[in-house]
C-alpha cells in the first residue's frame, strides 16, 4: 500500500522584518516595517506583528502607514541580506529532508513524508524547524501540513499563521470541519473576481464548490463563464477537496524558453529617441549577459514598450527572428534598435522590455565571413565575470553615464529594490 504523503509549507513571519528587527536588538519591541523612509509615497514590503496591530499593512504607502503609525521605524530593504537569509534557511529544510521546493522568498514547501520515521511526526518535525530557523535567522516560521501541496499551503494561510503555535494539519479528517466552511475567497487563488462569479452562483463557502458532483459544477461554471470555463472549474473544485498531485521538486529550473529584462520609467524623462535607446541597450546587454550565464544562444528579439503622452496611450510588443542565434550585446542591440524605430508613436515611455527566445545551445555557434564572432563573444564573456566578481557596474558602457542611463542605478538593486 502506498504511503500517505506528508508535505509541509514553511512560511516566514513578516519575513524582510523579521530580519531587520534579528539584525537590530534595540527595535525588538518597536513597530518594524521595511521600506524607503526618504519616499513617503513609496511602498510598505513588510511589516512586523507590533506594526501590524497599529494597522500598518504591506503594500500601503509609507506616509499612510506612519500616519497610522507615527513610531514606526521604517528601514530601507536589503534584498541581498533577504535572499541569503532565505538560503540559509532552505539549508535548515534540507537537513531533514531532500524533498525541499522554493514557492517564495519566504515561503517553501517540504516533502517530510520519508522524514517521519527519523525525526518523528509532522507536527515534531515542524517544532524542530521552527527552533532551528528562529535561533539562526531570528525569523518565526509558521507550518502548514498537508497530503498535498494546496492543503498545505491552505493549511499555512488559513489556520497556521492564526495559531499561537504556528503549526497546523489539514487533512482527509478535518478538511470539511475546518476548511469547507471558510468563506470562497479564501479559496486558494480565488481572487475577487472570481469571488463574484462563485457568488453570482450562489456558492459563498468553500465546501458549497466541494460538495457539488463535478458535473454539476462544470454545468453551473458554464452558466456563469461560458464553455471555456471546464479547466477552471475542475481546478477549483479538486483545490476545495484538497485535491494536488504535483510532487515537491527540489530542483525548479527547467529549460529556459526565454530570458527578459524590463524597466519601468518616468515619461518625462524619456521622451526623446536618444535617450529611450541608452535603456534599451542596457536592457540588451543585460539580457546578453543572462544568456551567456546559462549558455544560451536565442534567434528571436522581442521589444515591448508602453508610451503616454499624458492624454493618450499606446502599447506594442514585436518580435524578429535573427539569421543567426547569437548572444552577442551588439547583434541584440541592432535589431531591438530596429522594432524600437519602427513601432514607437513618439510618445514619452513609461515601460520598456527586451527579450531573447528561440533558444539553443551557446556551445556550437555560426562562424560568419567578415566578423570573428567567437573571438566577440570571449570578449564578452570576460567582461561578464569581471562583473561577476565586482559588481555589474564595474564595466558600463559610455552611453550609461549619461543621465538617462539607469545602469549603475540598477547595479545597487534586486528586482528594483536596494540590495
């Protein structure tokens, strides 16, 4: 007979605060929340217990929260400082089990169902892990577990993170005692749009979907959404009954299909052609460098671009295939440059995005009569790991020290926040 799986969702407490307040003893019983405190219309990423219960949350503007809030201490992210916090952690995960997969920066999912027989049970394992990442992180982790990953992770949001202990199964024995009479937007990725749908329907509660006959759900999703909707209706009716046979996969990264870069940028400062390409090259080489990283070569560029003139706007996203792949900076650049030309209205941009498909390996590459290709692309590879030990902005282009160049801005940055 086939063992039950066990699988577990370790979520960290207000996790970019949890370390901040680790890091600083003197903010232990003091209102946290991370942020840009020089950008009072910037956002809130995250916000401590203390801060929370002043009525401080995450994505509110940092003036709002401190109107909120006015002893709130608010602390300038360190995304580097997150993300190596977060990886130590996985390495707190995989000391008891193999089976350990990243859902987010704060939130991973283990596979204990071959650890119970050594460490002991679900809800032992989950205590043992809590003391370990608190004691080396100062993060509190809250625990769902499940038979599957969409309990666990319902057992996490719903009940978990509103228990002293921070620790919660849900299974085939309580599922319709504790999670069926939850309302429908609690629901995992039920949003408020489909929210109104279920309640157009007259579904209100999460059993009111898994007491249907599927049949009859589909019928009544087909009612409401149209004949498209069966794929969906058989998602949510299998995620109210727990129903999630994806296994934990330790390893994520499959083969790349594309690699992309984009930027978000004030149209004031970017209506002239001149200075909308200086970012468009940056985007190239950085998309460039990603692909060298990997080993890819990509035959087809994409650029996408939104623009606003404050009165209208317009948006275009198009492709050309190269005759040859290549991963070479100044091969991409040509012909983003083209699309770039030939689709902008001449509006002030407000988002520009560059990136490279049709992918293939970088170990054999066309040989072209008149350029030494391989003899760029080691150039380019040296460059990559002289930015790989100093920085990215240890080596620039010319044209990034102009002002419209964000370069050396981004080189300080993760995902657009301070490192």
């Amino acid at each position: 007979m086939k063992k039950e799986r066990v699988i577990m969702l370790a979520d960290g407490q207000s996790f970019y605060a949890s370390v901040e307040k680790a890091a600083r003893p003197d903010l232990k019983d003091k209102p946290v929340a991370v942020g840009d405190p020089s950008r009072r219309s910037g956002i809130i990423l995250a916000a401590c217990p203390i801060a929370k219960s002043s009525g401080v949350t995450t994505a509110e503007r940092v003036g709002e929260a401190m109107a909120k809030c006015p002893e709130l201490v608010v602390i300038r992210p360190r995304m580097q400082t997150y993300i190596a916090v977060s990886l130590l952690i996985t390495e707190i995960f995989e000391s008891f089990t193999d089976q350990v997969e990243p859902y987010s920066i704060d939130e991973q999912f283990l596979d204990v169902t071959g650890s119970v027989s050594y460490f002991g049970s679900a809800e032992e394992i989950a205590r043992q892990i809590q003391t370990r990442v608190l004691l080396s992180t100062g993060v509190w982790t809250r625990c769902g577990i499940g038979t599957s990953k969409i309990l666990a992770k319902m057992a996490t949001d719903n009940f978990a993170k509103k228990q002293p202990e921070g620790i919660f199964r849900l299974d085939a024995a309580n599922i319709e005692q504790e999670l069926w009479p939850l309302p429908v937007h609690q629901l995992f990725m039920t949003a408020s749009r489909m929210t109104r749908h279920f309640k157009r329907m007259g579904l209100h509660t999460i059993g009111d979907i898994a007491r249907m006959e599927l049949p009859d759900f589909k019928r009544r999703m087909q009612q409401e959404m149209g004949r498209q909707s069966d794929i969906q209706a058989e998602y949510y009716w299998q995620t109210a009954r727990g129903i999630d046979p994806s296994p934990v996969v330790s390893s994520i990264r499959s083969r790349l299909k594309s690699v992309s870069h984009g930027k978000t940028l004030r149209s004031s400062l970017y209506g002239r052609l001149e200075d909308i390409e200086v970012v468009l090259l940056e985007l190239v080489v950085e998309v460039c460098r990603r692909c060298r990283k990997w080993g890819y070569i990509g035959q087809v560029v994409t650029v996408g671009a939104a623009e606003t003139d404050g009165k209208r706007g317009a948006s275009f996203s198009r492709q050309v295939t190269l005759q040859e792949p290549t991963a070479l900076s100044h091969e991409v650049a040509e012909a983003a440059r083209r699309i770039f030309r030939r689709y902008w209205k001449g509006m002030p941009v407000t988002h520009l995005h560059v990136s490279l498909t049709g992918l293939l390996d970088d170990s054999l590459m066309q040989l072209t009569l008149f350029d030494d290709r391989i003899r760029a692309f080691e150039l380019e590879k040296a460059a990559d790991r002289i930015k790989d030990k100093y920085g990215s902005d240890a080596i620039v282009r010319a044209s990034s020290l102009l002002q419209s160049g964000v370069a050396r801005e981004r080189a300080g940055q993760i995902g657009g926040h301070y490192k």
